[in-house]
C-alpha cells in the first residue's frame, strides 16, 4: 500500500536545492496543493521542471527557484503569467532553461528510462540552440543526420494531481487530456500524487495512467488544482486567476494572497 500523507508531509520530506517536477500544463489540473505547501515552505534554491503556470509563477516571485526548466509559461486565457514575466524582465530568475514542449518531454523520457539524452530534430535551427548554448548535437551513426541531444531531465521529486487515486498509488485523469504526469512521475526518484478523491472509475479504465510503482504517496485533497481548472470535477475559476494576475502590480494584493496559501 502507497503511504497516505498530507502536503505538508510532502514538503518535510523535501530539501532546498532539489530539482522538482510539477505537473499539469499552463493553468490546468496543476497540484496546486503541493505547490502552496511549497510555497509556505522554508525550501529554496530549487530547479523547477514544468510545463509552466501558476506553479511557476508564485515560486518564482517568492524567490525559490534557482532554475526554471520549462516549454512555455501560461495562465491558457491569460497568454503569459504575469509573475513569471516580471521576473524575466527584472532578471530574478538566476537560471532558465527554455525548452520546445517536445524537447521538454524527451528530457523527461530519457529520465525515465536511464540515458543520458535522446536525439531529436526538434530545436534544428531554432532560437532553442542560440539561448541553450550548453545543448550540443549528435551525429546518428546510421544516417548522419545531425540531431539535438536533448539531456536528461532527472527529477528529485515530481508533483503531479489526478481526478481520482486509490490507496496503492494507481492513478485516473478525468478529463481531455493526461499531459504528461506519467512521465514526470517516472523520471523523479520520489513522485507524489495529489487527488480529487479516493475511487477510480470503473468505466474509464484507459484512463488510469498512472500505477502503484510510479508513486511513493497518495495525498487526497478536494480541490488540489484549483484555481487551474479540472474536469470534469471543476473548471477553472477564471475570477480567481484574474485576481492572481492582479497580484503581480499590487504588491498588497500579493502580499495577501501568500497570507492566504
């Protein structure tokens, strides 16, 4: 049985410095749950892996990430987080790494499955090379095409919530889409996986894409995404991440909202 634990549970069982993958994409089905423990944790200097939104916005802004791996920053109806973009613009983000949303998920393959990269033809004459100078290419032994060697993206710990979970650490996504939380769970030495509730659905077996041995625990929390949207248990709630996105000119209203994680 998969251990049962609290987000800040989780959190104690972290360290500053560590490399975190958080799943999820832009403001949809983000554990936001963990991400607000994170937030409220002591924890610093840490590499954040993510195909980015809220997570990587309030993280950013409180000063936690040391690095920021990512394919993109969004909030979906708000195009560009907007705390992400000011620290970009300020430069408080020590490190980034931007990364093609392909390239990112080959990062996390490779991972996965123990090697040190894997070649792809994503990135070939793109911006991606010229802001990733430390990205190098391969030659394929079979045809000599020249390729990116996307590296390992290797995880300490990856977040990742599901609609539904079972106490031995199977996992079910509801809605359109799985991401990428499988891979993310795979690729990190420790994975923890938020849920809606406790209770797969029976009538949507291809949807339970995450099992026993890719999670070390299991926490349940009603509401763990929110504001991200995710269906069919809730959408988004476009009212609240409009008044996050306030937050990032306001430093009253943000200094609020951390209050309130």
């Amino acid at each position: 049985m998969t251990r049962m634990l609290t987000p800040e549970q989780v959190i104690g069982e972290l360290s500053s410095g560590m490399t975190i993958g958080i799943g999820g994409w832009g403001s949809r089905r983000k554990p936001m749950a963990l991400v607000n423990a994170l937030a409220k944790s002591d924890l610093t200097d840490l590499t954040i892996v993510t195909y980015g939104g809220p997570d990587a916005g309030i993280l950013c802004a409180l000063g936690k990430v040391k690095k920021l791996v990512y394919g993109f920053v969004s909030l979906d109806s708000i195009p560009l987080e907007p705390h992400f973009r000011m620290a970009r613009q300020k430069g408080t983000i020590p490190e980034v790494m931007e990364l093609d949303e392909g390239m990112l998920n080959l990062g996390l393959r490779a991972a996965a499955w123990g090697v040190p990269f894997l070649p792809t033809k994503s990135g070939l004459g793109s911006g991606v090379m010229d802001v990733n100078p430390q990205l190098t290419t391969v030659t394929c032994p079979y045809t000599g095409d020249e390729l990116v060697a996307m590296p390992a993206l290797k995880l300490d710990a990856a977040f990742i919530h599901m609609n539904r979970a079972d106490e031995r650490g199977n996992g079910q996504y509801l809605g359109p889409d799985p991401y990428f939380d499988d891979w993310f769970c795979m690729a990190a030495d420790k994975a923890y996986m938020s849920c809606e509730k406790l209770g797969l659905e029976d009538s949507c077996l291809h949807s339970r894409i995450i099992n026993r041995t890719m999670v070390d625990a299991v926490i349940v929390a009603p509401g763990g995404a929110g504001f991200t949207e995710c269906p069919p248990d809730y959408p988004r709630d476009e009212a609240a991440q409009k008044a996050y996105a306030k937050t990032a000119k306001d430093p009253e209203a943000w200094a609020k909202f951390v209050e309130a994680l």
